[in-house]
C-alpha cells in the first residue's frame, strides 16, 4: 500500500524514506561483510552492537537490514545462539511462488501451470547427467520408492512423502546442487499449491506412479528418448487436471 493511501504526512513520508535507504545500505553493507570474511552457512556473525560499530550505522538500521536478511535465508537468528550465516535457501522464493499461486488459483491456474512446466524442464535438462549416473544400475532404494507410492494409491491414500523421497534420491546423484536444490523446491511449490488451489487427485494417478518406474528403467538403460517420454508421462495426469479445471 502506498504511503499515501495510508495517510502519511509528507514529513513522515520523507522520514520513512530515509529509513528504508539506510536500511538498504545497511543490508549491502553486511552483505559485503560476509563475502569480505569468506564466511559460509552457520559461520557466527558479529553481535548488533558490532555490526554498528564496524559499519558505523544505527542501531535500529542494524536490526532492520537483520530482519530483511533473515528473510532472505541469509542471516539466521536464534534466541540464545546469536547471528549465523543462514543457509542461503531457495524458501524464500517457495513462499513467493506459492502465494503467487493463491493469487490466481481461482483465475486461470496460470502459476500453476508454470511451476509444472519447469519441473519438468529441470528434469528433462539433466537427462545427459542422469544417464551417465545410472546406466547399468540397480536402483534397489528408488525402486522401493516407487512400491511404497503403488501401495498408497492402492490404499487410496495420498503418496507425497514417498514422492519426495524418490525425486531427492533421484536428484542427490546430480553433481549440480543448484539444480538439486531448484528441482526440490518446485517440487515443494507443486505438492503445496495442487491441493491449495482445490484440485482434486487426477483419476489417472497410477499413471503417474508407473512412470516413475519408466524414469528408472530409461536411466538404467541409459535411453534418452525413453527417459524424456517417461518425464513427460509422468506429468501428462496433472497437466491433463488443469487444462480440464482451467475451462
């Protein structure tokens, strides 16, 4: 909401302005302190009062830019630990996404839609990696994965812990951790905002289930083609569900 609408007199309007600059520059500012001391995650950070000293800022400028990175995952916060170095996660992207997804949930599931086509394309992009992984493997542990999925589809239960069970292990044999961490949390943006956005199971979710068995069986057999076609069939149910639910 704008200041204006909120009522702000033009004085107060400034004040805050000038706040939120120094906020910003106080944010870049301890940003440039962690890369200048080579820190990494969970590496500690200077208590409030140091960080003022060291940046020659205000206190209240300090603990602004500290509740701003904190929300970005840079900076973590714990009562009677101190400041550490946050684990520089994509949650705060998931959580954008996702209320992006309730914004027009009720519209045209276009966010929706999105989020399950690039899934779908981090997956298709590692097929090269993926293959040289797991040719000529067994794959016992994601195999079970995908038994455990059959049983509750079976049971009529819903399967998302085995899910993400299969598509971590699936994805930990990548050396690329940026794609690691990418393909879990759309897989994390997928799993919240199907339910959220009030779409039923697709009927044809066995489908779904068997291509996970038709993912390993390509990669095993280091078919390309074959893995591609099986990514694609494993998406088709729910791209199906909201074509219907979007007309």
């Amino acid at each position: 909401m704008a200041e204006e609408s909120m009522g702000l007199a033009p004085e107060n309007r400034e004040r805050l302005s000038k706040r939120r600059t120094a906020s910003n520059a106080t944010v870049d500012a301890i940003k440039e302190y962690i890369l200048e001391h080579h820190l990494r995650p969970g590496d500690p950070l200077p208590t409030e009062a140091s960080l003022q000293g060291a940046l020659g800022v205000s206190r209240s400028s300090v603990r602004e830019a500290l509740r701003t990175l904190q929300s970005l995952d840079i900076v973590s916060i714990q009562h009677g630990r101190g400041m550490s170095v946050g684990e520089l996660s994509f949650a705060p992207m998931i959580e954008a996404v996702l209320f992006r997804a309730r914004l027009n949930a009720k519209d045209d599931l276009s966010t929706l839609r999105e989020v399950v086509e690039v899934r779908m394309a981090l997956d298709l992009a590692l097929t090269d990696e993926l293959i040289e992984v797991y040719r000529g493997s067994s794959q016992p542990k994601l195999r079970e994965h995908v038994k455990n999925m059959r049983e509750c589809v079976e049971a009529g239960r819903g399967f998302a812990s085995c899910d993400e069970a299969f598509h971590s292990d699936l994805l930990a044999a990548t050396s690329n951790h940026m794609m690691q961490q990418l393909g879990m949390a759309f897989w994390r943006i997928h799993t919240v905002a199907v339910p959220a956005a009030g779409l039923p199971q697709a009927k044809d979710i066995s489908d779904t289930v068997n291509a996970h068995d038709a993912i390993i069986d390509a990669l095993v057999a280091g078919d390309a083609a074959a893995y591609r076609a099986a990514v694609i069939e494993h998406y088709r149910p729910l791209r199906r569900l909201l074509e219907v639910a979007a007309n």
